[in-house]
C-alpha cells in the first residue's frame, strides 16, 4: 500500500467526522406544502445497518457472494468504492436489489483511492479485520457518519490489538498488520456497541482459536450479519446475557442472503403516518424486530395492523398521548427511532420525555422544530427513567416535549441523517410552506424517498 499524504491527526476518541456525502441527488432542497395526510403504500429493502456490513463480510470468503434487497443509498454505494479500490468486483444481479460480490482478487489499495472514502462513513473501521486476514495489512481512512456525539473507536481499536493487530495512527487514518496473525481472545466490551461487537465477529471468524465477546450487541442485524457469516462457514454461538463464541476456522466461502428488512425506514413512514394523520402500509416491515416500537407507537395513540407482507401504520382518530421514552440497545427503543417520532410527540396531548442513552448529541434537530412552533426544552439531567453514563458528563441528552402544539413552516437545514427525516415530518405536518435544505444526507439511508413521498401524496417540490 502507497501513503502519499499525511495531515490531520486522527484521534482515537473520535477521528474527523464530515457529515455524510450527498451523493446521487441532483437537488438539496425541498419545498413542502405541510398538512396533507400521508397515504399509501412503500416497499421496504434491506436494513442499512445490515447491508453495509454484509457487503465487509464478503471480503472473507474465497468465493463471490450475492446479498439481496441491498438499497440505493449512498452508505451502499461508499462500501460498494472501497471494496473495489481493493479489488471487489461489484455487480449488479438479474432482480432490482442484487449484489455480487466478487472478493476472489483482492489487493491493496492505492493510498488515495482509500483516502478518497475519508469522511464518508462509519463502516470502513469494520474493514480491519477482513483485510488484516486477506492481505496482512489494512489502511483505514478517517471516519465520518453522522455528527450525533463523539463517535470514538477505542472498542474496536482495544479489541483488534487483543486479536494481535497492530495498531498505528498516523495523519489521516490508521495502519494496521498483524505480524503474527490474528489470535482468538477473551474480550468483554464496556458498552454493548453494535460496531465494536460487528468488528469482533468479522475478526474472530478466521482468526486462530475461539473468541469470546461477554457484553455484546444483539440488535437485529448482528443477529442478521451472524446468519450471513454462518452460511459462509463461520461457527458463532450466542449465548445468554451479551455473550457471543466464535470457533476461528481457516476458511470461508461466499453466501447467498436476502437482507433483514430496514426497521429504522419502517419506524420513519410509522411516524409519518402518525404526525400526518395518515396511513402508510410499509411493505416488507416485521413485528418481530419491531416489538418494541410498536408498543410505544400504540401507547401514543398509533394503531397498527400486522400483515404477512408487511405492517399499516395510521392514525386511527383521537387525540395523540404524552409518552415517556428512554432509548437503550436492543431489545429497547431504539436511538434511530426517537427522531421521527418526537414530531407526533408535539401534537400529543402532555408533556413526553425522551431520555437518549446511546448518543450523548442527539437532539440537535430539534432547535428546527422549536423555530417551528414546538414546545421542547433539552436537559443535561436524566430524565423519566433511570440515570445513564451521559447523566454525570454535562451532556443535552433529555428533551421534554409538551404538547399539543401546531407546527409552522419554516425554513430549515437537515442536520444528520434521522434528524433529517425528523425534519421532513414537521414539514409534511406543519401548516403551511417549509423549505428543507440539505437533504442530501438523507439519502445516505433512505432509498428513493422523494419517490415515496410522491407516492404518498405530499406536496411539494425540489430544488438544486
Ligand atoms: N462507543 C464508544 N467507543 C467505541 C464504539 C462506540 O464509546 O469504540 C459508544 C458510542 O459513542 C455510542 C455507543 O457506544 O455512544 C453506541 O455506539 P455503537 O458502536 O453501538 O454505534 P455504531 O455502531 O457506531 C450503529 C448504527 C447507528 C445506530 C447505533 C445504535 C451503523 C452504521 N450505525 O452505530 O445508526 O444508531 O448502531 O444502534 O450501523 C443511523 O442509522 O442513523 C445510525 C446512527
């Protein structure tokens, strides 16, 4: 691998973050007319958070692999970039959604072509260990993905260097070897991150001996990642209470996988429907990954009914209800949930607490939405539950949202990518006319979503 240029330091409690690309639009801006309910039906792909990491995984087989339902989103499209800078060839297959993915070449990459990805994503830091096994070394660019916190990577570096990597920062970004191979270990991570426990699993399934991850993440698309590495050959035992054993084996194959359906899009058009008066069938969605949502959506006074292919959410009528939120890990409410669903909490009737203890930055969608109208006070304090790690750091972490208050138009700037959506809500549901810039980041997990929100029936139009 050739390193030309060397600049910014990149910083193990959190390397630059860029907000993400807006790649593939050809306009930034939308102006909505609000208070038209939405009503229809939409299709559902595989899972972002899913899919990206399917796509790593297939780096260590020995054969192609083809992974189905992979939506155009531009967080597809940075993995799809720097798996073929290192020699993936990337194809599309014979249905809409098809992947192939040929690893069979893989080969260092140029260190511009890997620097051209800087800042993009969250997703290269899992390309260590697979490329550690395939090559004996890795570049890992500067991280980027939405500006919700910190975003440190000292899990995932504690626990490649306990696999025997070797782990050196440099300007801008991080070089990797593994001089003697990479060794199952004993590892225990201090928070059950989700990235933190995909980097053990895509390490430990070619590494030599058995791992085992005590506090690990268990969301839905690790379980989902867990299915595609067995089908490849990989043997992974999730026990009880956050403990995951890998038996190393020496060689992998490709797979075939249709992705686990996108519950954080599901949960998107769920509380569009609800904030809109409105009534959207999320073709694809499933109540099992969603349990948890749906309880709090009834609770404020959505209703659902659960089909074979997939899942209506509408307003069934009456006044919405206060609800008391804290977001958690799987099996509990979701981080990625709250956004959209603080729009419906503006017109419920009471005060709603949302209590976020996964990102210690999450509510910096919501000064939008006060400009619009609502009533939400954010508090350093833990709030309406029990006390979290964020409670004692000075962190804007609690949000009181009183209800109801009728949202506005108003012009306003996307800020992450969930914010994003969030903001789409409150204009859809405002009364008047909103413009919404920078939108662009909400392609990076929302496939064709101005396509949706025509098929809905909102009203409005866009801007470059
Ligand atoms: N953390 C550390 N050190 C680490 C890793 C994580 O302190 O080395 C902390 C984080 O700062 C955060 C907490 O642990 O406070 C949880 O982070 P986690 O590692 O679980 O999150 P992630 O893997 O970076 C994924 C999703 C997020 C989703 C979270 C939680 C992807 C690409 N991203 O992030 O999705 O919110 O898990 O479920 O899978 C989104 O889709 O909009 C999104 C942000």
């Amino acid at each position: 691998m050739n390193e030309a240029r060397r600049h910014d330091d990149a910083n193990e409690r959190g390397s630059a973050q860029n907000h993400g690309a807006s790649v593939g639009l050809s306009f930034d801006k939308i102006t909505i007319r609000g208070g038209i309910p939405l009503v229809g039906r939409i299709e559902l792909k595989g899972a972002k958070n899913l899919v990206t990491k399917a796509m790593v995984a297939a780096l260590l087989g020995e054969t192609p692999s083809v992974l189905k339902d992979v939506p155009n989103i531009s967080d597809v499209r940075i993995v799809r970039g720097l798996l073929e800078v290192h020699g993936v060839k990337v194809t599309e297959g014979d249905e809409p959604g098809d992947l192939i993915l040929d690893p069979v070449n893989v080969e260092s990459a140029h260190f511009a072509a890997i620097d051209a990805h800087a800042g993009s994503s969250r997703i290269p830091i899992l390309f260590c260990g697979p490329l550690l096994h395939r090559l004996g070394e890795a570049f890992i660019p500067d991280l980027g993905g939405c500006r919700i916190g910190d975003r440190p990577i000292d899990f995932h570096l504690e626990v490649l260097r306990k696999f025997g990597a070797v782990v050196e920062k440099q300007p801008n970004g991080i070089r990797m070897s593994a001089p003697n191979g990479l060794k199952g270990a004993k590892l225990e991570l201090p928070y059950p991150s989700v990235g933190a426990t995909e980097q053990v699993l895509l390490t430990a399934v070619r590494a030599d001996g058995i791992t085992e991850l005590k506090g690990a993440a268990i969301e839905p698309e690790i379980m989902d990642l867990i299915n595609i590495l067995q089908k490849m050959g990989a043997i992974i035992t999730v026990d009880t209470d956050r403990v995951i054993r890998i038996e190393g084996v020496e060689r992998l194959t490709g797979y075939h996988h249709r992705a686990l359906f996108d519950r954080n899009e599901a949960a998107s058009w769920a509380a569009a429907a609800l904030a809109t008066n409105g009534d959207i069938f999320v073709g694809g969605a499933r109540q099992p990954e969603m349990l948890t949502f749906l309880n709090v959506f009834r609770k404020v006074g959505g209703a659902f009914d659960i089909c074979d292919d997939g899942i209506r959410f509408y307003h069934p009528g009456g006044d919405l209800k206060p609800v008391i939120i804290e977001t958690d890990v799987h099996p509990g409410f979701m981080t990625d949930w709250q956004q959209p669903l603080v729009i419906a909490l503006t017109k419920a009737h009471g005060t709603s607490i949302v209590h976020e203890t996964v990102y210690e930055q999450r509510f910096g969608f919501v000064d939008a939405l006060v400009d619009m109208g609502a009533t939400i006070q954010i508090h350093k304090e833990c709030l309406g539950g029990h006390p979290c790690r964020f409670g004692q750091r000075n962190f804007n972490h609690s949000a009181v949202i009183t209800g109801p208050t009728k949202l506005h138009g108003a012009d306003i700037v996307v800020p992450d990518l969930r914010g994003g959506f969030s903001h789409l809500i409150a204009a859809l549901s405002a009364d008047g006319t909103s413009t919404v810039s920078n939108v662009g980041i909400i392609s990076r997990g929302y496939e064709n979503f101005i396509g949706k929100l025509r098929l809905l029936g909102a009203d409005f139009d866009l801007e470059g």
